[in-house]
C-alpha cells in the first residue's frame, strides 16, 4: 500500500478513538471493567458470542463473496500469505518473507503452518487456489478483485512459490490477502462445483481457530488450534468463538447491554448505534469503512441499458436526506468507490437531487405521463420497476421506502422486494432483477474498480460485474490507472475513470458509512479498524472469574 494511505486512514481511524490506537475508552461496567480494554494478564478459556443479522455464505475463500465470511476466514479460520499490521502496511504471514520485482513476487512459506487435518500448507496449495480462482467458472472475487495485475502462479519447490504479473503496477502486495486451500482436499472438485461442494459448510482451515459447527440462519461455532504457530501467536486465549444469528437488531442490542453477546455489529444500524453510545458499561466502536452503499441498475435491461435513465434515477434520490435522517450522520455522500480517505481521491460532487432535471432526462429518454395518473409512460408501458433489497437489513427497508417516495415524486413507480439474503445474493448474481440495494466493501487497500466495472468481468457468469455494465472507455482507464506506479499520475487516471462512471451512473453511490461495532464487558484487547472487527480475534481474552 501506498505509505501515504496508510498514514491518512490511520490518522482517520485514530481520531474515531480506536483500541487499536490507543484509545477506546468506554463505559464503566461490572467490576469497573470497560468494554474491550487493553492491560492485564491474559490467560486462557472462556467463550465469546458475537451477534450478527443475517448467516454466513461459504467457508471458501475462492467463491465467498460476503464481508462478515471474509472476516472469519482472513482472521481465524485460515492462513493468508500476507496480514496488515496496524498502519495497514503488509507484513508476513503465511509468506514469511517475499522478493517483489516489477514483473513478479516471489513468496517463501512458512513450514510450520498445517492444515487443521495435519497436512502441512505448501506452495500446491497456493498454486492451487490461485489456478480456481482465475478459472472464469468459479466467478471468483480473488481473480477479479485481487489477482487481475497477476498472469501466473510457478511453485519452485514445496515452500516457494512465485507470481509473475501482466505488467508493473503499484501496491502489488495488496493481490495476496488471501489464504490457500487444500489441494489434497479439493484437488479433484471441478471448477465449476466448487461453490456448491460441502466443503464450504465443513471447511478444514489452517488458521488459529478450527471450524466446530454450521447451524444454519443460527450459529456457527469455532475452537482453538493448539497447533497454531508460535511464532503468528501461538494458540488464541479464547476457547471458542460463537457467531449467532439475530435477525432483529433491537434484540442484538439487549443482548450486548445484558452481557449475553459480547460483540454486536454485523450489521449494526445508526439508531441502535446511538443507544449504546449513552449506554454505561458497553462500548460503541466507529470508524471510516472500506463500504460505500449504492443502488444497481440492471445495465442489461432494457429500462436501465439506457444511462438517460440512470442519471434521473440519481437525480431523483436526495442522498443527504437519507444520511441525516437514517444514518444518524454516521456515513458521508459518494460519488464513486474512491473512498474520501484515498489520497488517489478527486473530489466530484455527486449528481445534485433535481427532481425536475430527472423529469426532464426521462422525456429526452421517451417517457411522458400519457394518462395523468403521476406515472411515466412509454409505449404504453408505465415507468416501474422491482427493486430488491435484504429481508433482515432493517436500514435497507427504510432507505428502499424513502427512495420509493422520491422517484414516485418524478414519475417513477417503485416496487420493494424484501428477499432473504442468500436468495436476493443468488439472483443479483445472476443479474436476475431490476434493481438491487447493495453494499460493496473494498476488498483491499488499493483503488480497483474493476471487479464491479469491467468488461471483462461482464462477460463473465456471476461476476461482481453484476450490472453487466461496459465501457471500453472506462477499461482502458482502468488498465492505465492498475498499471500506474507514480502516484500523481495515477490519481488523474482515476479521476478521469471516476468521470466516465459519473457521467454513466451505471450505479448510483449512495454514502460511504462509517463501520460500527458494540462491544461488551468481558472480552479483553479488542481491536477494532478498518481491516476488520475481529481482527486480533486471536489474541482476546476473558478473565477467569468472567468465563463462561
């Protein structure tokens, strides 16, 4: 990562008073404890329960695409060949060492990390992963989020394995926060299968936690890896880590505050925020995010093929009356997915809310209110659309009915779809929808729109390109800007691509949210920031007299 980064959303992430920057106070609890705190001895046992709103996806870091899995298989069921250290700087993991040139990085393993079954982790493995993870039939976000500067993966022997990439670029390390799987055990799985093979529900890792059970829409419980690397930490101080699934966030929160959760806040919502922020003996954690939230049009449909279109629908939405009103204040405007903390963003104002300009969009795009019912027409069709949002995302419900109000102000009929999360995932996936109310967390440190944006990845079945959005325009500023290696350079090559994206609104950006997370009492040295809410999971602890 670009050392100007890091500094930059380290300064930010500090002034959100973070443990992890030495901060993070919080409210006096039983025994005088606060929430998260730091200091102490650790020592070994107990169990944490972590609340979250909706289940996890796979257990597969090749076809996972959902944050709250990410954070489990980065942080304690796997072994990535790099981690972030706490001024987002690469530091050795898996990889205990590596040699970067312009055309390739060499990456030598670790020989002392096993798979939870007792095979050791080598170099196939990785070769491996990365070989299913560019195969076009798995869809995965490691090919195209992670791996699209990388041409090829060489294993030079058992421990060492080397990546040669498709040109000179910057912060090339940022392609490899991603872990291995076992070749030994999905060797034979085609590509094709891969996401739907009962591994990803009975997964063998080779983190510091071992996967225990899946319940699913329930819970999913993990234990302590004896056998976990002294030199990475050793065993974790925690016996086990429970992940429950509560689907209505006020019962999230009487169970933070009665001390039956210990974390909440997969997905905390800004009002529950504000009640554990006056809430004694519970901490709120908040800090700015790598998540923009936005809306998808369907580019492939024929409503939405049309970016006259897409431009009234942005024009429609008043962003800052959802911030202000639903958000608490607890997230900023977006025009594109360079977040306002990348020193590779240039500023652009979002389209302004202009309900008569989107009006006047759709008549240049053929609509007109023929029969006078306040619905826009064509060909006799009325201007309507189904728009799909998470059953259990309660804020989604509340934005998709404010937005609902403010398109029907121009002339468009909204239709909510509420849809289970895995189901609605299934279908946005597969571009079988209108349009969808998403999140996208940046999945590194460095600027890549091309998961979501590319034509290549359009082409490509249940892609990130989920829009079926393409502009050879914006590809070759892509290209330009993933190949830039001086920074002022890159940062015009990325305005310039924000441009295009401004002008063809094939989504409309929404706000880039502030991450937030409730902690409670008991756990001990709990770190929190922009890589994740779990991140030193591996290194919480209970007191002995508040184990259970």
């Amino acid at each position: 990562m670009n050392a100007s980064i890091a500094r930059h959303l380290l300064a930010l992430v500090c002034a959100a008073g973070l443990a992890a920057c030495g901060g993070g106070d919080g409210g006096g609890g039983a025994g005088g404890d606060k929430a998260g705190e730091k200091g102490g001895t650790p020592v070994e046992g107990g169990t944490v329960a972590i609340d979250m709103l909706a289940d996890f996806q796979a257990f597969n870091p090749v076809t996972n695409t959902h944050l709250t899995t990410d954070d489990v298989v980065k942080h304690m069921l796997f072994t990535p060949l790099i981690q972030y250290d706490a001024k987002l700087q690469p530091v050795p993991w898996l990889a205990e060492r590596w040699e970067l040139t312009d055309s390739a990085v060499t990456f030598f393993l670790r020989r002392d990390v096993m798979w939870h079954d007792g095979k050791p982790v080598t170099a196939e493995d990785v070769k491996f992963t990365f070989d299913m993870a560019k195969d076009p039939a798995t869809a995965s976000l490691l090919g195209s989020a992670y791996m699209n500067m990388v041409q090829s993966a060489t294993v030079v022997d058992p421990h060492t394995v080397r990546f040669s990439f498709v040109a000179p670029h910057a912060q090339a390390l940022d392609g490899f926060w991603w872990p291995p799987l076992p070749k030994h055990l999905l060797g034979t799985v085609p590509a094709a299968e891969l996401g739907r093979h009962p591994y990803n529900r009975n997964p063998v890792g080779s983190g510091p936690f071992k996967f225990v059970e899946w319940r699913a829409n329930q819970s999913a419980t993990f234990e302590a890896n004896p056998s976990f690397p002294a030199a990475l930490g050793g065993r974790p101080n925690l016996n086990r880590v429970v992940f429950r699934v509560t689907p209505e966030a006020t019962t999230m929160v009487t169970e933070l505050i009665n001390g039956t959760a210990d974390m909440i806040g997969y997905t905390l919502l800004p009002d529950q925020a504000a009640q554990i922020k006056n809430q004694s003996g519970v901490e709120l954690r908040h800090y700015p995010s790598r998540e923009f939230t936005f809306f998808a049009w369907n580019n492939t449909r024929p409503l939405f093929a049309d970016a006259r279109v897409r431009r009234a629908m942005t024009m429609g939405i008043n962003r800052q009356q959802i911030i202000d009103g639903l958000l608490q204040g607890f997230g900023v405007p977006a025009s594109g997915m360079i977040p306002p903390w990348s020193p590779m963003y240039t500023e652009l104002a979002p389209l302004t809310h202009d309900p008569n300009g989107a009006r006047a969009l759709l008549q240049q795009a053929g609509f007109a209110d023929a029969n006078g019912d306040g619905i826009l027409e064509k060909s006799g069709q009325p201007l309507r659309f189904t728009l799909t949002i998470n059953s259990s995302n309660r804020l989604h419900a509340d934005i998709a009915q404010v937005v609902q109000r403010q398109l029907r102000q121009v002339g468009v009929d909204v239709q909510i779809q509420p849809q289970e999360f895995q189901s609605m995932l299934q279908r946005y996936k597969a571009r079988e929808y209108d349009a969808v109310l998403a999140n996208w967390s940046l999945d590194t440190f460095k600027v890549d729109p091309s998961p979501l944006f590319s034509c290549a990845q359009a082409q490509i079945k249940n892609s990130a390109n989920r829009t079926g959005y393409c502009n050879p325009r914006a590809d070759a500023l892509m290209e330009q800007g993933l190949r830039a290696t001086d920074p002022a350079q890159a940062k015009g090559i990325w305005a310039q691509h924000s441009q295009v994206l401004h002008q063809d609104q094939p989504i409309t950006f929404l706000y880039w949210s502030e991450d937030m997370a409730g902690v409670g009492p008991r756990p001990r040295n709990v770190e929190t920031d922009a890589r994740s809410k779990i991140v030193n999971i591996r290194d919480w602890w209970i007191p002995a007299n508040r184990q259970r």
